[in-house]
C-alpha cells in the first residue's frame, strides 16, 4: 500500500496538484469503515520514512477539505514531532512551510 501511496503523492506532486484525504482514500480503494483514519494512518508511515531519509515531504499534497488548501493539524504535529517544522498549524507560516515542501518534492522528484 505504501507503494501506491507514494506513486499517487508522486503523481500529484509532478502535477502540482493536491488531494483530499478523502480522495486519497479513494484512490488507494481503502475499505470502510474510517478510511480517511486509514489514509491518514498510511500518510504518517510515509512522513516517517521520507523524513528518515531526509526527502521532502509527498505529504505535503494532501489537504483537508476545511482547511484552505492546507493538511489537518496532524500533518503539522508529526512534522513538529519529526524535527521537520517549528511553527504553527495554520497561517501564514504554515502556508509557507507547505509551499516549501511543494518545491522541494517538485525539485527533488
């Protein structure tokens, strides 16, 4: 599954579009029931592994429907957890923080 997901975010990525994690979820045909929790689940394990690696964040891709164009709050509390962040999780910093990681996939990819 890890594959998929990451040829998926990869896809995104070269696009320079984002996804839901309602779309992700679809995408990689997660079962119900709480298949948003099981994405979110998959995307943290690949936040873990490229930040291991120290390859930007893929992540970074996935948004939350409610959040203008930004991921939940776990995205940035694991990238805090993961040395990767020090700010907050919404605003301006946080904006800048993900169009960071954007560039950096779009460079790196």
């Amino acid at each position: 599954m890890r594959e998929a997901l990451w040829a998926l975010l990869m896809d995104a990525a070269r696009s320079g579009r984002t996804l839901t994690y309602a779309e992700v979820a679809r995408s990689l045909q997660l079962p119900p029931p709480h298949t948003i929790h099981k994405a979110a689940l998959l995307i943290e394990d690949l936040m873990h592994s490229q930040a291991a690696s120290n390859e930007p964040q893929l992540a970074s891709f996935v948004v939350s429907k409610a959040r203008g164009g930004l991921p939940a709050p776990g995205f940035f509390i694991l990238a805090r957890e993961l040395g990767l962040y020090d700010g907050a999780g919404e605003g301006a910093e946080a904006r800048a923080f993900v169009e960071g990681e954007h560039e950096r996939c779009r460079s790196m990819y």
